[in-house]
C-alpha cells in the first residue's frame, strides 16, 4: 500500500503505520490525516493483522497541526468528503478506539499538539528517551484536538491535565513515565526492536479476548463492579465456544507454544 505522507508496512502479524514528512517533523500537512485514517482502516479490516504500530520518521513522532499550512489558509484539516461528515483527525482517533487489535504509539521524538493526543489515542505507549510531550495548542491560539480533552484527564487525572493544557509546557520523556503518558521509557537506539517485541508478545496470544479486553477496559470509568462482573461472564460464555479456547489449553497440556487462528 503506498501513500504520499504515510509507510504502510506490514511484518509478519504487526502493521506499521509511520509518520513520513521528516523535514516537517511529521506535522499533519497535506492529506497525511486522510492517508492515517486509511491505514488505520486497512490495518482493522486485515484478518492477519494483529498489532497496529504508529511512529514517526527522522527526528520526532508528530508535531501536530502544519503551522504554515494554518497560517497561509491552505491546511486541508478540516476537510471531508461529504457535507457533516467528521474531520479526518475524529476518524483517525475513533478508528484507533474501535478496532479490535491493540494500537502502540512507537513515540521515537516530539509529540506536540495533535502529535501528543494521536499518542494518547493509542492503547499503550513506549517512547524513546528523547521523546518530548507538549499540549502547546494555547500558546498557538487554539484548543486541544485529536481527542486531547478527553484522553488526557483520563491518563494523568483533571488537576494534571488542566495544568499541562494551560501552561503548555514540555515534558520529558522520564516525567511522561511518572505522570504515566507512557508505559515505559527506552534507549533510543533500542525504540524499534523493544516496540516490536512488544507487539509481537501482545500478536502471540488469542485474539478474540485481547479484542474483547480492550473493549472492556474502555468502560473501567463507566461500569460498576456488577457490570464489570457480567462483561466477564458473557465473554466467557462467547469465549468457550471458540476454537483458539481449546487450542490454548491443548498447547498448556501438550507443553507447546499455542497456534491460535482468531476463531
């Protein structure tokens, strides 16, 4: 699959989807939020997929919004297909949060503005010891975007967010691990392999119940203990009908790496 401002790269049963306009250290300009949002769509509806991997090329993960493209009139962010149709920045966010396969943000340098709130889209987050987090929209005259609002606060609590939203300030890469934007911090040289042995530990397991896992964890903040309780029970009830359920408890009693099919 080509695109002009996207690499669409597929291995084995990990899809990577990076970033690729260096020179503008990979700012959302031209069609690059389109182009996301095709990715995303392909990755999802690829049965072979398993992980989805977002990065960036060159020196940062994205810096958000092309200021040049906002300030001359000429940013196509806003831009749709049909009349009332969402903006390709919601598509992109909303394609990440629906899809069934685990998302990781590979964040290999900065992550401002949409950048950073792409990251926060993802299910988990491993960054380089040079990545910088930054919710800099104020100090550009603009409101947050790319979900921001609403994963932020989710992430590091109201308090924290209200601060890094308002004052704009950078985060390194040690204070994102504490305040817990990311999972874990790693040698930069190391960012590729260590993010791809992590998808790939996450591609090994059954992927009906990681697909089911990552829907119930979205609700922790809604559900109550009872109906956490009955998503458990209806989903094993689902689960013990599949094939990839007696394969994994043949390979635990056959002492064998299981071969699960998503089935």
């Amino acid at each position: 699959m080509s695109f002009e401002h996207v690499i669409y790269d597929v291995h084995e049963s990990v899809a990577v989807i990076t970033l690729n306009m260096p020179e503008r250290m990979n700012a959302f300009g031209g069609l690059m939020r389109q182009e996301i949002v095709q990715a995303l769509e392909t990755a999802a509806s690829t049965r072979d997929i398993r992980v989805v991997v977002i990065t960036g090329s060159g020196k940062a993960f994205c810096t958000g919004g092309d200021v040049n493209e906002f300030a001359s009139g000429t940013t196509k962010a806003l831009a749709t297909v049909v009349s009332n149709e969402r903006h390709a920045m919601c598509k992109a966010v909303l394609a990440i949060n629906t899809m069934e396969k685990p998302v990781i943000a590979s964040i290999n340098g900065v992550a401002a503005g949409g950048g950073c709130n792409l990251a926060l889209a993802c299910d988990i987050r491993i960054a380089s010891e040079r990545a910088r987090f930054s919710q800099i929209f104020t100090r550009r005259g603009v409101h947050p975007d790319w979900g921001g609002i609403y994963f932020l606060p989710r992430i590091v609590g109201y308090s924290k967010a209200c601060e890094l939203i308002f004052t704009a300030r950078t985060v390194d890469a040690a204070e994102a691990r504490e305040l817990g934007l990311v999972n874990t911090v790693v040698p930069h040289e190391e960012l590729t392999a260590r993010t791809m042995e992590l998808a790939r530990s996450i591609a090994d397991n059954a992927p009906l119940p990681i697909a089911f896992a990552k829907r119930g964890l979205q609700n922790f903040m809604k559900w109550d203990l009872p109906q956490a309780l009955d998503y458990e029970s209806y989903v094993l009830e689902v689960l013990m009908k599949s094939e990839d359920i007696v394969e994994g408890f043949a390979a635990f009693l056959e002492k064998r790496t299981p071969r699960f099919k998503g089935r």
